[in-house]
C-alpha cells in the first residue's frame, strides 16, 4: 500500500525535467497561438496606413486610431489583469481575447474608414483582454526554463507570424492590386489558432503549479521599489516610440517606398523582432535589467531614418524599430515577473501594460499633430523622450542595485 501511494505521490509531481519539458511544451503551443495570431493581426497592421488612407482617413486620423487602439488595448488589461487574478481562470480571459482577432478578417467588406476603424479597435480590445492572463501563464512556464528564454522563445514564434502575415499583403497588392484577398485569406489561421490555443489549454490546464512550490511570495516588497523607475522607463521610451502605421502612412504619402514593398518593410521588421527576442531574452537571464539600455538607444535614430532618410534610411530604421520591439517585448515582460508576486502577477501586468499603452497612445497623438506640422520638431521631441528614458534607466539600475544589496547576497 506505501508503494501504491508512494507511486501516486510521483506521479502527481513530475521530476523538475519532466516538469521542464512540459512547460517548455507549453511555451511553444503559446508560441504557436501566437504565431497563428500574428499572422492576422500584424498581417493587417502592415497595410493598416495605407488601407485606411485608401479608404478616406488623414494622417492625424490614422494615428488616432492606431494610438488609441494601443490604448484601449492597454487599459483593458487593467481589468482583464485583475479579474483574472481574483478568479484564477486565466485560460478563459486568454481564450476570449483571442476570439476577437476573428474581427480582422472583416475587414475585406469595410467600405468606409469608420468601419474598418471599428473592427481595428475590436481585435485590439482582444489582445488587452488576453494579454495579461498568457503573460501570466507564460511566465509560470517560463519560470521553468529561466524567463528571459522563456519570453524571447515565444516572442520569437510569434514573430514569425508578423512576417507571414505582411508578406500575404505583399503577394495580394503585388498578384491581385488591392487588400481584399489578404484580409479574406486571414481566415484561414484564425481557424488553426483556435485549435492550437484549445490543445494548450488542455496540455497545461494549471500552469500555475510550474511555479507554485519554488515561488517566493515575499519577494515581491523587496522588489517593490524598482516599480517606480520601471514604470518611468516604460512611460518615458514609449511616449517617443512611433506606431508603425503612422511611419508606414509617410512612406505611402511620400512616396518613399512603393506601396507593395511595405508590407515587406514590416515582415523584414518583424524578422529583425524575432532573432533579437531570442538574444536579449537569453542575455537578461545571465545580467539581468542592464540590457534595458538597449531600447532607448536603439529607439534615437529610428524617427530621423523612417521620417527623413530616404528608401534606405526607411529601411533601417524599420529595422531598429523591429529590434526595439523585440526587446520591449522580451525583456519588459521577463523582468515584471521577476519584481511581483505569483498571485498579484496578472494585475501588476495589466497595471504595467497600461502605463506602456497610455504612454505610446499619448506620444502617437504628439507624433500625429508633429507629423502634419514639421517633421524636424517631429525627430527632435522622439529623441529627447529616448534621452530622458536613458536617465530613468540609471535611476532603475540603481534601484535594482540597492534592492539588491539588501538581500546580503
């Protein structure tokens, strides 16, 4: 009878390597949801500019939408973050934002900008009404393999939807000359990322126990004082981060780059995401929060080279901008886990992900106004947001130095 019940005891708490493998299995089913995602949504965020211009809207207009998408993607999180902690049904928030991308594949019968801002704001109410709870799940997963891997693995998979999905609008402007096709053909992965996203859920019905025993709820205070320069940061790199829709609107308005190599322009950004995901990702897990640094001084030369630099100038800087995201994405995700708490951790994200949403909706509308006004006051208000985010990250450091210090290791 021991035996019996010594074997049910094993079995009910696999080996930390089977526990590995299982939640590195998880990790990638949720790469994969999100590739499937990518593809629709980054797929249309690619043409978003130019389809909307197509369709009537101004270029404040188009920063409008995209800036307030962002938000209200960001402050829904806010709430989705906090119900999802106090129900602990993570999967439900994360299967019902996901539903919502279905809304992108619509857009081939907008007939008007008004329409097709609408069904735009519905799927980025999804992503902040899934956000939260999939970051949640995935950094207990993460917790497994080490978090910066962890989030640059996924980051990486996702990314290679965000250059699928441009390249389906590249082949329909380049083979049909319009963007019905591409959005009609968007149907097609949100079927396969609904039956990726259910076998996760089943995989992994509790991704919480990959942390629970190891977690340690009082870390959370002694991290507590890196928040404030955190959310700074995050505040300061974001109010100068320019929304790809609006760089891609100058790149159709001025005819800097042809309209069927935009989407291109993207994929080749969202590549640019993937490969630096996966390197930061594991870089912050050997040194930690220093890496940061990387995406304000990535950030300074992106607006002068999309805004002012000709084809080529265009061309990187939608590289930098893609590496920026990859970074942005990797490594302000990874480290938010570290500084909170295993039952708070939905919550401190959606808190977390507004400030970053509020922060680039605000800075999308000064870059709007900037933009129809002089695109030199344009370039100089981006850099002196990435300089003042440089200052918040010594003051981060040091933050995380003293917290440091003080746990006498």
């Amino acid at each position: 009878m021991e035996t019996g019940r010594q074997s049910c005891i094993i079995d009910m708490n696999p080996a930390p390597a089977l526990n590995r493998s299982i939640a590195l299995r998880l990790i990638l089913l949720l790469g994969i949801v999100s590739l499937f995602g990518d593809i629709i949504y980054e797929g249309s965020r690619s043409v978003a500019g130019p389809y909307l211009l197509l369709l009537g809207a101004s270029a404040f207009t188009v920063a409008f939408i995209a800036g307030f998408g962002e938000f209200l993607g960001y402050a829904a999180r806010l709430v989705s973050g906090y119900f999802s902690d106090r129900t602990g049904d993570y999967w439900t928030f994360t299967i019902a934002g996901y539903l919502m991308i279905g809304a992108i594949p619509l857009l081939v019968f907008a007939q008007a900008w008004e329409v097709a801002a609408v069904l735009i704001l519905i799927e980025r109410l999804g992503k902040g009404i899934r956000s939260p709870p999939k970051d949640t799940i995935l950094s207990h997963a993460a917790h497994q393999v080490g978090r910066g891997w962890g989030f640059g693995l996924h980051e990486a998979l996702d990314q290679v939807g965000a250059i699928i999905g441009p390249l389906v609008f590249a082949v329909s402007l380049a083979v049909y000359g319009g963007y019905g096709t591409g959005f009609a053909v968007l149907a097609i992965p949100f079927i396969l990322m609904v039956a990726a996203l259910v076998y996760a859920k089943r995989s992994a019905p509790d991704p919480a126990a990959f942390e629970e025993e190891s977690a340690r709820v009082s870390d959370f205070p002694r991290h507590s004082r890196i928040l404030l320069p955190y959310g700074t940061f995050t505040v300061l790199t974001m109010a100068g981060f320019a929304v790809f829709p609006l760089i891609a609107y100058h790149f159709s308005v001025a005819s800097v780059v042809p309209p069927a190599q935009i989407p291109v322009f993207y994929a080749i950004a969202m590549a640019a995401d993937a490969l630096f995901a996966l390197v930061i990702g594991k870089y912050y897990d050997r040194v930690g929060i220093s890496v940061l640094v990387i995406v304000p001084l990535v950030n300074l030369p992106i607006t002068a080279l999309a805004f002012s630099g000709g084809y080529y100038g265009a061309l990187a800087g939608s590289v930098l901008w893609g590496i920026s995201m990859g970074g942005q994405e990797t490594v302000l995700r990874a480290a938010l886990a570290d500084f909170t708490s295993i039952k708070k951790r939905g919550t401190a994200y959606g808190i977390f992900n507004t400030l970053y949403g509020g922060a680039w909706f605000a800075g999308s509308m000064v870059l709007g106004v900037l933009y129809e006004m002089d695109l030199s006051v344009l370039i100089a208000y981006s850099v002196l947001m990435q300089v003042a985010a440089l200052g918040a990250f010594f003051w981060l450091r040091n933050s995380a130095g003293r917290g440091a210090a003080g746990d006498g290791t």
